[in-house]
C-alpha cells in the first residue's frame, strides 16, 4: 500500500528548494494514492508514481545576448521533459524572472495531466527563462530568443518535443523563435505552436485558454441547470488569457467587473464592454490609465480582485495569487465557482477553503487545458499540411472542453453529490498516462 506522508517525504527529499514542485506534486497524489491502493495496486511496484514525478529530462543552458547599448548580458534558459509516454513533450516558454526549476517543474507536471486530458495524443513539458521582458526594446526581444533558440533547437522537434507560448512568451516571440529555428534547421515544421495564422498556426490559438475555460464554465453551470446570462464575474490578470476569458464571457451574457495586473486591479461596476477590452488592450502595462476615459471604473493600486462580490471567479494571472483569505472573503460573499485559467493559482489552503464550503472549484489542469488542445490541434494542422477555418477549430474546442467535464465528472463525483473536480482531473489525467508507462515497460 502506498503511504501519502512517506510519498512526499521522498519526493521532498528528492527535489530540495522546490515549494511550488512539491505543492503540484501534493494536490495530485493526495487524490492519485488513495484510487491507486484501491483500484491498481499494481502501480505501486512498478513505481508509476515516482517516475511520474522524475522529469525524463531536464536542460538548462546558457543564453547570452546583446542589449541595445551593446553590453553583454547572461541569462539562463531551460527545458523540461516530463512525460512522453503518451506524445511528444508539449507545454509552453515562459520569460519571467521569476522562473527558475521549481516553478517549471511545476508547471511540467501539471501539464503531463492536463495534455492527457484533452485526450489528443501529447505529452508534457515545460520550459522559460528567468529573462525578464518588461521594458525591453523589440529588438532585445529579437536577440534574446533568437540566441535562446541558438541552443533549445537541438532539444525540440516536430514529434520530439513542441514548445509554445506561456507568461511573457506571446505570438512576436514565438515568431522569433521560429524564424530562428527554421533559419538553423531549414526546415518548415510544426515544431511550435502558437504561430501566425500565415505561416502554419491555427486560427483561434490566442483566444483558446480564455474560450476554453469559460466553455468549461459554462459546462459547470450548466451540469447546475443554471447559465452565464446574468453572472457577476471577477478575473485576474490582463494577458492573453484573462483578455479573451472576458471577451467570451461578455459575449456569453455575463457581467466581468474586474482585470488586474502586478500593479493593482480595475473594477468597473458598470461591467467590462467589449469596446472596453479593446481600449485596454491599447494601454500596455498602465491600467490605471482606463479610469480616464471610463468614469465607472477604479483603480485599487497593490489590490487583488477577490474582495469584489461575484458569482464566480476566474484567476488568470499566475501561480498562488489566490490565497486563504482571498478564498474566504469569495465563499462569504457568495462565490459559487472558481475556475482557473492560470496554472495552479490558488494556494493549497484556498482550494481546501473551496471544498470545505463545497462550491465548484475548477483546477487550471482541467479548466485551462483549452490552450494546449489548440496547440495540439495546430500540431495536427501542421502534419497534414492544413489550416481549419474558425468554427471548425472552435467547435474542437467546445467539444474537447466538454469531453474534460465530463471526465471531471466520472471520477470526481462524490457520494453526497458534490463533484470534485480537483480529484476528477487527476485521476482522468492519470490513468492515460499511467497505462501508457505500464505498457511500454521500465523506461
Ligand atoms: N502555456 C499553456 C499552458 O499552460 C499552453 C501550452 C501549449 O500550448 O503548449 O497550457
């Protein structure tokens, strides 16, 4: 029998200095061990879960580059290689200084589970660099990911291993790095996703992770009798996801009362209007700037949006911006749903918070794996030399969000009644990939 607190003991010991490795690795084998001691205990002599939990492999190299007053500046680059016994490893760049190897452990993790989810064939990685993109010319841009690429090419490929875009990594560094790759390789592959819609990307890439994850709201909701029409929503973060997950839930019918970025959030009490979130999107990094022209807005500098009621609220910033507090002040003021378009963005004790008040609690591995299935649909594009129109993807899309609900569903429904959704994508992002390792042997 597999024993929790003696599993995290190796792995912590194993992986020392890496929080945000081992919160991943808890939140899913405190569901993973209990069905393995009753369903498959033969998991445990072949060690699944230990090498689930061993990146196949890890690189991390040496990017150096120039700035535009020519000096010499060194950053690091890696690339992690988790899990391909499904597919190749897929799973997005991103630029941050805050990335370093427990983070994108992390997030390689994660993704090994949410790739196997969407049920397309592809494995999980993960890779960045601590470069940090903020203020940054488009030529230093250029350079970085160009000499980034100089060495990451050799790693990658078409059926080896597909990077995409993740924080700081959006479709002009994507275009860089491509050129660069192809410029190297001189080859014209699909050797990443993410691409313009002009030279072999799929049409609705951008707007997958926030479309995706308001279809699995809607998918929520609707499993409730109840719809978006009329919901009060808050969302975190200003990026690509936060952006397109408020674009869908306007058109949806719901009313998105916040955005934010590191610097504070916008509430807006009248709701975000379409014509609003493309006057955002012009101001870059200064958000504040949209209290000028929009009087129903305020701007609450170093805040965080969960103190504003909603029914739902849907972070899309980055990981742990949602802690124990914030989870209570949600559930008291009548939360009905949290759905996560970041990754791991609720801290373990929030998602406890969650469950203890039994209100939906949608993990980013099932409710934002609607980016990764368009890269993988993109993946698929590419191989056959074609390029779907909007609805044929979108509809994919849908249909691919529903299909990880309803697996939610199979395994996370509780005795009681209440789904749990967190316990629902680990086990149905599991047992794919555990049966793949079983099958192909002691690799
Ligand atoms: N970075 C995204 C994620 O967290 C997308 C990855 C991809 O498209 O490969 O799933």
């Amino acid at each position: 029998m597999l024993n929790l607190t003696k599993f995290l003991g190796y792995v912590a010991e194993h992986n020392p200095n890496e929080p945000e490795f081992l919160q991943a690795v808890t939140e899913v084998v405190e569901d993973l061990i209990p069905y393995i001691n009753n369903h498959h205990q033969d998991y445990e002599t072949l060690k699944i879960l230990e090498r689930i939990a061993e990146p196949e492999r890890v690189v991390s190299f040496r990017v150096t580059w120039l700035d535009d007053n020519n000096v010499i500046q060194v950053n690091r680059g890696y690339r992690v290689q988790m899990n391909s016994a499904i597919g190749p490893y897929k799973g997005g760049l991103r630029f941050s200084p805050t990335v370093n190897l427990s983070i994108l452990k992390f997030l390689a993790f994660e993704q090994v589970f949410k790739n196997s989810l969407t049920g397309l064939p592809i494995g999980g990685g993960k890779g960045g660099s601590d470069f940090n993109p903020k203020g940054k010319s488009d030529m230093e841009i250029m350079r970085f990911c160009q000499s980034f690429m100089t060495e990451l090419y050799r790693h990658i490929g078409a059926e080896t291993d597909v990077p995409a875009g993740d924080i700081g990594v959006g479709g002009r560094e994507i275009g860089y790095l491509y050129g660069q790759y192809k410029r190297i390789q001189n080859n014209f592959t699909g050797v990443l996703t993410g691409k313009g819609v002009h030279w072999g990307g799929s049409y609705i890439r951008p707007e997958a992770t926030g479309y995706g994850l308001l279809y699995f709201v809607s998918c929520v909701l609707d499993n409730n009798n109840d719809t978006l029409e009329g919901k009060t929503i808050a969302i975190s973060g200003a990026g690509n996801v936060a952006y397109y997950a408020a674009e869908k839930a306007i058109l949806l019918g719901a009313k998105v009362i916040t955005l934010s970025n590191s610097s504070g959030t916008l509430y807006d009490e009248d709701g975000f209007t379409l014509e609003k979130l493309h006057h955002l999107a012009t101001l870059g990094r200064d958000i504040q700037e949209f209290t000028k022209k929009y009087k129903s807005a305020t701007f609450y500098a170093e805040q965080k949006p969960w103190q504003f009621k909603c029914d739902i609220a849907l972070p899309c910033a980055t990981q742990n911006e949602l802690d124990k507090n914030d989870a209570e002040i949600l559930v008291e003021n009548g939360c009905i749903c949290v759905a996560e378009g970041a990754n791991m963005p609720s801290t373990a004790e929030a998602v406890k918070v969650f469950h203890a008040a039994k209100i939906v609690y949608a993990p980013g591995k099932a409710a934002n794996a609607g980016g990764v299935a368009v890269s993988g649909l993109e993946m698929s594009q590419n191989a056959i030399g074609q390029q779907w129109n909007t609805q044929k993807v979108d509809s994919q899309l849908k249909a691919i969000m529903e299909n990880i609900h309803r697996t939610c569903i199979r395994y996370g429904k509780e005795e009681c009644g209440y789904i749990n959704y967190l316990r629902g994508a680990n086990i149905g992002g599991f047992i794919k990939v555990a049966e793949a390792m079983k099958a192909q042997g002691v690799v």
